[in-house]
C-alpha cells in the first residue's frame, strides 16, 4: 500500500446508524486531516491532528468524532447524521514543520445519509 | 481572514488548445504558501505544486506551467496542448497559519471544472 487510503469508498446509511470511516497513511507523515466536500461548496477542513493531538477543530457537530490511535490512523466516527451531511470526506497527511509541506490527499469516502 | 477565489467554475476546451485556470488569493501573513490540487472523477486530490510567497519566479513542469504574481495576488495555472485526461476539477489553495507549529490549515478555492474535448 502506497499514500493515503481510505475504506470504504462508499457508505450509505440511515440517520440513527452508527458508521466510523477509515483512513490510513503509509507516508510517515504525523500530522492528519478530515475535509468534507459538498456540491458546490469548497473544501471544508474538519479536524486537524498533529502528533496524535487534536489541534483544530473547526465547530463541527459532535454527531462527527474523530480519533486518531496513532500517526498512521485517523477515524472519523459518525452517529445520529442528517441527510445535509452527506458528501464525500476526504482524509489527507502531511509532516509537520511548516506550512510549506503539501498534504497528500486518500480517494475519499462518499457518504449518502438517507 | 484568507481567501482564495476561482472565478471560472468551469471550462470547457477542445483538445490541444490552451487554457488557463485563474486563483486570486487574500491574505495579511507575508509568508504564506499556494498550492494547485487537480481532483479527478476517482476523487482523490492528486498535488501538483507547491510556491511559497517570496517566491515569485514562475514554473513549468512539461505542459503545465504557474504564474504567481504578488502585486495582483494571483496563482495563475496554464496547460499548453490540453489532452483530454487532463479533464478534472482543479483546486488552488493557501496555507493559514496555524496557532500550532506544524498542522497547516488550507483554504481552498471553489475549484474549476475543466473538460478537454477530444
């Protein structure tokens, strides 16, 4: 495995379920980040890890809980979601010192909450 | 607060031709970073390049080149000879200062749809 993956590529699921998304990063990278994406909306960044620390968090709805074991792994755990948040959740990683490091970015997840 | 706009929501070209895609960016920081995504129909955000802002000289990688120009706070992206796998949404983007030394907080624009028909 090679980048940045994510599991699984698609989700469906009802507004009282309980999914978590997946995503890992075989870069060594020690800083992580979940964005959504919308229709016609920019990429809205989520949550930013740095060294297994939750250092952003961007007033998103506690229904959306992320966690991160460690520098590889980062989830993002959903529950009680509203039809509005279905998107597709990009996960990224880079390494941390400086702005000047691009994020690497993993296929997605493309959640439909029904 | 930072800003990036792309004002062409989409372009459509005919294979060969060339084409530019704009980004006009807003920031108070004196350094700062820029960057171009190209987002394919698989999703992923593939990175294409990175300029930092004391760093205005421009760039070419094959058929794509990059004009940054401070005075005008644009990132212009040029594909010379457009092909059709060049056909994605493309993303320009400017690193925020975090109030954490290392996570960098991007700020997207609204992208732009390219499509290169054959």
């Amino acid at each position: 495995e090679t980048g940045v993956t994510q599991t699984p590529r698609h989700l469906v699921m009802g507004m009282t379920n309980k999914k978590s998304l997946k995503c890992e990063q075989h870069l060594g990278h020690n800083a992580m980040y979940w964005y959504k994406q919308s229709a016609k909306k920019p990429l809205e960044l989520m949550f930013v890890y740095s060294l297994e620390e939750r250092v952003e968090n961007n007033s998103v709805p506690s229904r959306f809980s992320p966690e991160c074991p460690n520098s590889s792994h980062l989830f993002l755990h959903l529950h009680t979601l509203q039809p509005e948040d279905s998107a597709l959740y990009l996960c990224a990683s880079s390494q941390e010192g400086g702005a000047s490091y691009e994020q690497y970015f993993g296929p997605g997840t493309r959640l439909t909450v029904t | 607060a930072q800003k990036v706009t792309q004002a062409q929501t989409e372009i459509s070209v005919v294979e060969k031709e060339d084409v530019t895609l704009d980004c006009v960016y807003e920031t108070r920081d004196t350094t700062y970073y820029l960057f171009w995504y190209k987002q394919p129909p698989s999703g992923e955000l593939v990175f294409l390049i990175r300029r930092n802002s004391f760093d205005e000289q421009n760039e070419i990688s094959g058929r794509y080149s990059w004009n940054f120009q401070k005075s005008t706070s644009s990132f212009n992206f040029t594909i010379t000879a457009s092909q059709v796998v060049d056909s994605a949404v493309y993303f320009c983007a400017l690193s925020e200062e975090s109030p954490t030394q290392g996570a960098q907080k991007l700020v997207f624009g609204q992208g732009t749809r390219l499509t290169i028909n054959p």
